[in-house]
C-alpha cells in the first residue's frame, strides 16, 4: 500500500534541546518517544551542554532575583553555541523558562543578573524558549505533519490536557488561556480525534500531591469526571508532574483513563513506536 | 614560566636530555647483599648517634630514637593523685583510642560481633577520621587475582621485613586480606576497577605481583570515608578533642578504661570501659633525626606511651620508616608524600645530572638509602649529586613527566589527581616539569606487641594499626599499612568484643603510673619532661625551621 | 625541632587574622602563618597535606569585592589578605541503611531534598578548593545520575565550604559520601575474581603452602624470597 510519507528533507542545522530534570529520571519515555519522533521528521537534536535544572519546584514560590540564575546561565549555554531558540518537552520547564526570559527582557533585571553571575558572559538576550506544541505547528505546520503520518490514529479518541503551565500567566502562554486549540489541532493532523472537555485547562494540584493529596484528588477526579463525560479514551499532557497526578491520585469513582505524553502520540502516528494494545483496539484506519 | 630557579631549570634539561634514552631501560634491582649494605652506610636507622638505650620499662635497654624515648622517659601530664576515679562519665564495654582508620574498624567489628553502638566509644583527639589512615595514596594490597597466591604476599611481607617480622601476624595479614577487600566492596568504597569489574592492580616497592589496589591516588581517604559513613550510620559515638592521656587499670592489672582529656574544655574524663583497644597511629611529628614527616599532626606516638606505662612490651622501635619521595620543592610543601604511585606508574628517579641511579621500586628502606647516598656530599661518602634548592633543602627528580608519556596523555591527572593539584597549586605542572623529592619521615614500623588477635598480652589491652609492632619487621612494603590496619582493626574488635563476655573490672586505679613515676625518679629522668605530647608545637619561629642538617 | 639559620632572609608581609594585623614572612601558607603568629592550633589542622578538609579558611583581599575560600594548609598568604578559619560546618547528616536504600535519584532527594532548592548559583563551585565543580554534582543529583555524582565528587574532601555558603543550604558533601557509597556497592561492576579468592581462603586452598612456610628458617625464606618470579610491569 502507498504509505511512504513525503520525503522529509534533513534539515542543516541541530535543534538545541533543553531537558529539564524530570525527562532524565521519571518521564524518560516523554524524552525517547519525542526525539525518536523529530528525528523521523528529519530533526537533529543536541541536547543543551550543561544544562542546569530550570528551579521550578522552589522557584514558583519565590518572588526574588535568584530564582532566574539558573534560566539565565541556561540561556547562556544557548547563547555560547549561537542559538537562538531552546526547545522544551516539559511544561513547567517551558514556563518556568519562559517567564525568565521575559524578566530579563527588561535591561535593569538583566544588567543585575549578569552582575551577580560574574562566572559566565554577559547574556546578552535573545534566546526564544519554544515549546514542542509551537514548535510542531510554526516550524513544521499542521499539513507537514499529517503528511507525515504513518499511522494515522483515526478512530482514537484524544483528549488534550493543558493544565497551567502552557497557559498562565498569558504573556507566556503558548495560546489562549481559556480557549486553547493548539494541542488539538496536533491531535487532528495525527489523524486522532481531539476530545474537548471544560476541565481540560483547570489546574490539578501539583506539588500539593505532597503535603494535601487529598486536594489533588479532588481536582483529579473533576477532570477525569470531565474528560470521561466528554468521551476521552486518554489523555495527552505534557508535564510529567500532571501525569502523575492524573494517574497516582485518582479517586474512587473517577474513570481510569491513561495518561500518555504528546511527545508519545507524536511517535505512534510516525511509526516509531508501538501504540499501546488497549488504545490500538479502537483504531479504525487500515493501520491497526 | 617556571617558578624552578634557573639554576634548577638547567638540571631539568639535563633530565629532558637522558629521558630518550632512560625511557624502556631499567636500573637492576640490587642483590639483597648489596641492599643491606646500601641500608648500613646511608639509612638513618644505622646512625648510632641517633638513639639510645632506653633506661625504664618493660624494653630496659633497647635503642630507641632520641625523640621516642624522651616521651616513653616521660612523667605523666596529670597528676595522678588528683585525678578523682570514683566519678565515672563513661561506662562502655569497647573502648577505641584514636579516630583513624584501625580505631574505626575495631569500632565496627566489636559491633558486628554483638556489642551494641552505644556501649562502644571512639575517642580521638582531633576529628574522626583525623589520622595518617586518611592521608595514604597509594594502595592496599591483597593476593585476589589467579596468578598471585597469599603465600606468595607472604613472602614479600617477610622479604620486605628483612625477616625479622613475626610469621603469624604476616599469615593473618595475608589470609585476610581480600577478605578485607571484599568487606570494602560490600560497604561501597570506590575502588579502582575495569569495565568488567577486575581489580585494577600495580605493582609497588618489592613486591614480586601486581596486588596493589587503589581509589585513583585517594585510596586512604575513600576507605577512611566510607569506614566513617558507615560507623555514623550504625550511631557509634565519637568524642572528638579528646585523646587519651592515661590508661587506666584495676587491682588484678587489667587495663579497664582511659583517663581522657578534652583539648577545648580542658578537663579530664574518666572512661570505664572492659576492653580497650590502641589505635592511635604512628610519630611522625616527632621529626625523628629533624626529617619533616608525611604524617598528620596529631601523630606524637601517644599510645606508645600509654602501653609502656601499663608494661607493654615494644619492638622494632629502632626500625624508623622514610619515605623515599617526600616533597622537596616547594618549600609550602616540604615533607608531604608523594605516593609510590608515581614510581609505578613510571615516573623514574634521576640525579641532577638527569642519570637514573637506582631501580624506581626497591623497597622503602633501600630506596631511601638510595636517595640519601646520591645527595650526601662525597666526604660524607655520598654521591653528590643531588639538587640543593634556595632554602637549603635538598632532593633528586622523579621524572614525573614520564607517566603521560608511557600512559597517555591525561594518565597522571586522572589517577594522580591529589598530587597534580597540590603541585598546580603552587605553580609546578609535573607533567610537564620534574619534581624534587628527598625520603620524609613516614612510618612507625614497629610498636606493641601482639599476638595475631591484636592482643597485647596484657588483659583488656589490645592494638591495632600503625601503633602495633610485628606485622611488618623492620620494613612496611607499601600498600600493607592499609592492610595491617584493616586486619587488625577487625581482629582486635572482634577480640575486644569477645573479652567483654567474661571481663570482670575490679576498681579504677592509676597505680600503674605510680609506679612507673617511682621509676622514672629512681632512673633520674628530669621531671620537666611530659608525655604524651598530644600535638606538636610549631609556634613562633619553629615554622621556619628547615630540616636539621640533613647533609 | 631544633631551630636552623635560615639560609634565604624572607620578606614580611601583613595578614589580619580574624581581624588582627600579623606580620609574618612570604611565602608562607595560611596554617604556617598562623602557627609563626603564635597559634596553637587545635581546631582547623589535621593533615596539613590538603587530604581532610579540616582547615577550611575564607578571605579577601585588599581592593577585591570577592570572598575567596581554601584551605590554610595549601593557600600561600598574600599582603593584606583577611582571613578566618572555620573549623566546623553545622550540616546535619541523616543516617541511613546501606542495605535498604536503592542506588537512585530517589535516595538522594528524599534524605536531602534540599538538593530540589538549588538555583544555579555556582556558589558552590567557586568556594571548592579542589576545584570540583559543585554545582554539575548538584545537577547530576536532581537528574538521579548517582554515578555521575560519584565521578564528578571522587576528590571532595568534605572541608564544608560550599555547604556553608549555599544559599539554598543544600548540605553537599552529605549527599556526596551517599552517592559515592551507592555507586560502589550498587552501581560499580563486582569482582569476581575476589570473591573466588575469598572462597578459596575460606576453604582452606592455601593452608598448606602457608604452613611450609610458616616453618621455613631465616635463611631459607630469604632463598624463596630471592627465587621470587617477579611479575613483569
């Protein structure tokens, strides 16, 4: 059967990749899938020389100059190899990155940051952190990408969880912060069927799973609830710290829906890896 | 630009000039014959102005150096008549004097074998893990490879000891040895290995195979870790700054405790405990013959003191051991080890004429002697030919640039890290420049007497490490003072734990040192002299003083 | 020690000791001036080689904003540098079971999740007298690379500079001996050929050839000794 996709041409020059500590012990699959996946779409991939974690975990609860150090000396490693643009598999690197960036936008927090950093050069600006969701649609485009597709997940009902981190505050948000489509308009050129449900952008908890699992719970199960209503079969996120919300504090009652990376549909539509046995079965393209 | 003076950069060129040629030769190994007379006319150990037959104790009449039997000639530094025994502050059943290595592994074992953390303590007059233990580079050896046999290291031992060791302390050494090293492995110490997990092994000075194994050129200091980690972690205490100035014993002259003494709060302590044993290290802060030592610096031969003064019966004292490549250049450095690593690895022992002179891995003593011969002025009978540097210290090269050369490019910095630093500190790339070495002041070779449990014959005293006698004879091979420390400090725990069975302790008394007062006046000794000295004093112009006419 | 004419006349230079002024010759280290000031030290010396850590020093210099760290027994004084020593870190180390603990990133962050604090600020790395670099250990920690952690921390010698200084007071050299015992008793390959050996001693292999020899005389354990077959290097 005619299934060679359009020929991807290599593209020159390497993406320069910024993992975030999570893809490198927990959430490896998110990593391997992914990059299996853009190598396929004719993207080479460096990861970041040393790359330092982005801070989230304490920085989200500070209010003071340190927290941006450890983006900054990121952007500076981008900056030393020419790079303009960091790409990012993890949401909360994403916006804890993101949020750096647009601090030092402004000269004075910068000029006081490259003071305090007295071991490195000076950052000068201009690193763009991009989010894998962006980069798919503006680098590559919805129509590449079907095209791309090898195994289209037609008949696979998919709902997008966006959770906080890709759209608050606004001025990073990768769209808009209540009615967001970028993660369903990749789930369309994947061939799937992109699932709308209105908890899709509510907040689960995060690190409250530590000291109030009892408060994640209940948000857990809203959404769940919500999704399960709307008919999702899984769902797509991409933090690591969501999925493990979604699936370890589940209530009783709620639906057990499985929880998988974008990066991870991202390879089974491109070949690269096996959809799952229980997601494969409600596939009804030729490709089963 | 160098920081060598000009006048040594030109004996660095002279060195450059013969590697070519030195590189892929040998020196022969001298024949044992002329070995021991290398040792008779050039090791300090055969100066007999440098000792003298010791006047009271147990060793009536033996030679010790000048410097050891000025403190086992010593009055006590308490009065013992007003020290009160009645209030006991610490009743234990193992009681540990000294924090290094062999404490710490005596400590481990008496817990291993049942006694529970709290009745063990550890008393030590710096911090735990303070100790030479922590300052060995090199290695430590065990016969665990196909084609090495633990009769095989025996025979080393007792070759390297001249044959004047005690067989069965070597047969313990040898036969637990990869024991020990295993006990290491389990615990976690990061030794040396290849992909496939062999034992990464060198030779070292006199042994006949390779069984040196070592954690890059930090093998005292990862074992002395890891032992310390895991002590910590079983909750065995430590009282730190306080050494031990006395022993203690009852009316049936069993050792039962320490009358300890805490440096910062300067008061005393009364440790009731059924078995003690002695880890207190070696003397190389006694400067012997005025060599500057590789030796920590709380190493003042306490616990030789204390034993003598229990009757404790010493050996081999007269059996001082240099090592031959201590630091001679920098002067910051003066006196600091330089591990035989470096000869293993190649490095090899040159004049300033750039002529090697002697095979780079003699033993220690003839090694030394060596070294000693080719810097002696010839009416001293010596050679000449060493290099003297602007404040009068003087030394051979160790061509340590060679190590890259035969190894690869980055071999020196990687398995030598702790000595490429301290050189890089102070300006000198030994990879790319030579380095000065002259023999420092190193080890006590011999010590208590015991028997292959680590007693000393004495009920509940036992010993274990540097300050033990018999393991090594007259010469410690490299390599076995990480072992002797190891086997014993297990055996000795393992026996001070065993004797806690069935310890009885009568009452507290010093009456020991009494008597040994009595006989210390009847012998004239002066009472202005004190022992132990608990640490060296460097203060005012000492810090300047240079090594007392070495030539 | 006996006292020696000094061959080279030194020059003298200033040094504030905990804030009192010193003259004391060049070229001295920081422990030596100390000790010539008239010191006697107790607290802040032990192997005075740079092996333990226990002489752990800061200072500035005169005309320089930075605060420098080393240890006294390897650092030569400058004129005008002010320094203290500081003998001690507060760093609580939390005991823990070898033999229960998984080699991972998991065991480092839950006895120390202070680690998840750090921010980048290479504080640690500058403060490191062996010129570690700190903060890739701390790095490799988050990411649970335990073996990189014991690699990159091999020549830490706990003197607690970088513990002290850490803002977000992480307690490395802690998670350092931890990650270290992890990657030897877990990660690090075994040694078969030990073990074997051990089992052979065990069995009793070398009993008898260590009998002979236990009964040899001086003189002929000198001749096997001089038939010795020395392994090539």
């Amino acid at each position: 059967m005619a299934n060679q996709p359009n020929a991807i041409t290599p593209h020159s020059s390497p993406i320069t990749y910024f993992p975030g500590c999570a893809l490198k012990d927990q959430a490896k699959e998110y990593e391997k899938a992914t990059l299996s996946a853009l190598a396929k779409l004719g993207y080479a991939v460096r990861e970041l020389p040393r790359w330092n974690c982005c801070g989230t975990v304490y920085s989200q609860t500070q209010d003071d100059l340190m927290r941006h150090v450890g983006p900054v000396r990121n952007f500076i490693r981008a900056q030393e190899l020419g790079e303009t643009r960091l790409l990012t598999l993890c949401a909360m690197c994403y916006n804890t990155l993101s949020r750096s960036a647009l601090f030092v936008q402004n000269p004075e927090n910068l000029r006081r940051i490259n003071a305090f950093m007295d071991d490195e050069e000076d950052y000068r600006g201009g690193v763009r952190v991009v989010h894998l969701a962006q980069f798919l649609l503006e680098e590559i485009g919805e129509e590449k990408l079907s095209q791309a597709v090898v195994k289209p997940l037609s008949g696979l009902r998919l709902g997008a969880y966006y959770g906080c981190t890709l759209l608050r505050p606004k001025e990073v948000a990768v769209d808009h912060p209540d009615r967001p489509e970028v993660l369903e308009r990749i789930i369309a050129s994947l061939g799937a069927e992109p699932v709308i449900f209105p908890e899709r952008t509510e907040c689960c908890g995060a690190y409250l799973t530590v000291t109030r699992p009892d408060i994640v719970r209940e948000r857990v199960g809203e959404i769940l609830l919500s999704a399960g209503r709307a008919g999702a079969q899984a769902l797509l996120t991409s933090c690591p710290l969501c999925k493990f919300n979604l699936e370890e504090r589940r209530p009783l009652g709620a639906p057990k829906i499985p929880v998988f990376y974008l990066g991870e549909a991202l390879a089974w539509a491109l070949g690269v890896k096996e959809i799952p046995a229980e997601l494969a079965k409600s596939l009804t393209g030729v490709m089963r | 630009m160098s920081v060598y003076p000009e006048y040594m950069q030109e004996s660095i060129r002279r060195v450059e000039e013969t590697r070519p040629v030195r590189m892929g030769t040998n020196y022969p190994r001298l024949p044992l014959a002329e070995q021991e007379e290398l040792l008779r006319r050039f090791h300090p150990d055969y100066k007999p102005e440098g000792k003298r037959p010791l006047r009271v104790g147990p060793s009536y009449g033996e030679l010790v150096p000048h410097e050891v039997a000025d403190l086992l000639e010593a009055y006590p530094l308490l009065d013992p008549g007003e020290i009160d025994l009645s209030q006991v502050d610490y009743d234990v059943d193992v009681l540990v004097i000294g924090g290094g290595g062999a404490g710490t592994v005596a400590a481990l074992w008496a817990n291993e074998a049942g006694i529970p953390a709290d009745r063990i303590l550890i008393v030590t007059k710096l911090r735990h893990g303070d100790s030479n233990s922590i300052m060995a580079q090199g290695g430590i050896q065990a016969a665990d490879k196909p084609h090495d046999s633990p009769a095989i290291h025996f025979l080393d031992v007792m070759g390297g000891g001249h044959f004047t060791n005690d067989p069965k302390l070597v047969r313990a050494l040898v036969e637990d040895a990869p024991f020990i090293i295993k006990w290491h492995e389990e615990l976690g110490v990061m030794y040396d290995k290849e992909p496939d997990g062999t034992m990464i092994t060198i030779h070292g000075g006199g042994t006949s195979k390779k069984r040196m194994h070592s954690c890059k050129d930090y093998t005292g200091l990862e074992i002395m870790r890891v032992l310390r980690d895991e002590a910590r972690n079983r909750g065995i205490p430590v009282l730190e700054f306080t050494p031990a100035v006395e022993l203690l014993t009852d009316e049936f002259g069993q050792v039962a405790g320490a009358v300890v003494w805490n440096l910062e709060t300067e008061e005393y302590k009364i440790v009731r405990a059924k078995a003690t044993v002695l880890a207190t290290g070696g003397w190389g802060r006694l400067h012997i013959q005025g060599f500057p030592t590789t030796n920590h610096y709380g190493a003042t031969a306490d616990g030789l003191v204390l034993a003598y003064r229990v009757g404790a019966k010493l050996r081999d004292l007269d059996a001082v051991q240099y090592h031959p490549t201590g630091a001679a250049f920098p002067e910051q450095i003066v006196g600091l080890l330089i591990t035989e690593k470096v000869r293993g690895l190649g490095a090899q022992p040159v004049n300033a004429m750039g002529e090697l002179f002697v095979h780079p891995l003699e033993p220690r003593d003839v090694e030394s002697a060596a070294f000693i011969r080719e810097c002696l002025p010839p009416e001293k009978g010596g050679r000449g030919l060493g290099v003297v540097t602007p404040t009068g210290m003087v030394g051979i090269w160790l061509d340590t640039p060679m190590v890259d050369m035969i190894h690869g490019k980055g071999t020196f910095q990687r398995a030598l890290s702790s000595i490429y630093r301290m050189y890089v500190r102070f300006g000198i790339d030994p990879t790319k420049e030579p380095i000065l070495v002259y023999p420092t002041l190193h080890y006590q070779n011999g010590g208590v007497v015991i028997d292959e449990h680590g007693w000393t014959g004495i009920p509940g005293l036992y010993a274990a490490g540097e300050v033990e006698g018999g393991v090594h004879g007259k010469n410690r091979l490299m390599g076995n003072s990480l072992l002797d420390y190891n086997v014993f400090g297990r055996r000795a725990g393992l026996a001070a734990a065993e004797w806690t069975k069935k310890a009885r302790l009568g009452h507290l008394t010093l009456r020991h040192v009494e008597r040994f007062v009595e006989e210390l006046r009847r012998a004239g000794v002066p009472e202005t002299r004190r022992a132990p000295i608990l640490l060296p004093d460097y203060r005012g112009k000492k810090t300047l003083a240079r090594v007392v006419d070495l030539l | 020690m006996d006292e020696v004419q000094v061959k080279v006349k030194p020059e003298m230079v200033t040094v504030y000791i905990m804030g009192q002024a010193y003259q004391v010759p060049a070229g001295l280290t920081i422990l030596k001036a100390l000790e010539y000031a008239g010191f006697r030290l107790v607290r802040g010396v032990g192997c005075r080689g740079g092996f333990c850590g226990a002489c752990a020093t800061v200072y500035r210099l005169p005309g320089d904003y930075r605060l420098y760290a080393d240890l006294a027994c390897q650092t030569t004084v400058k004129d005008g540098m002010y320094l203290a020593l500081l003998p001690s870190t507060p760093a609580e180390r939390r005991p823990y079971d070898l033999k229960k603990v998984k080699p991972a990133g998991e065991t480092l962050l839950s006895l120390y999740p202070e680690l998840a604090r750090c921010v980048a600020c290479n504080t640690c790395t500058k403060s490191c007298p062996q010129k570690l670099e700190v903060m890739d250990a701390v790095q490799a920690a988050l990411r649970g690379d335990v073996a990189k952690v014991a690699e990159l921390t091999f020549d830490c010698i706990s003197c607690g500079l970088c513990t002290i200084r850490c803002p977000a007071e992480i307690p490395h050299y802690h998670v350092w001996q931890l990650a270290r015992r992890l990657y030897g008793a877990y990660l690090a390959p075994k040694a078969e050929h030990l073990h074997r050996r051990v089992q052979e001693i065990a069995e009793g292999k070398f009993a008898a050839d260590l009998d002979r020899l236990m009964r040899l005389s001086k003189e002929e354990l000198r001749e096997l000794y001089k038939a010795r077959e020395i392994e090539p290097e």
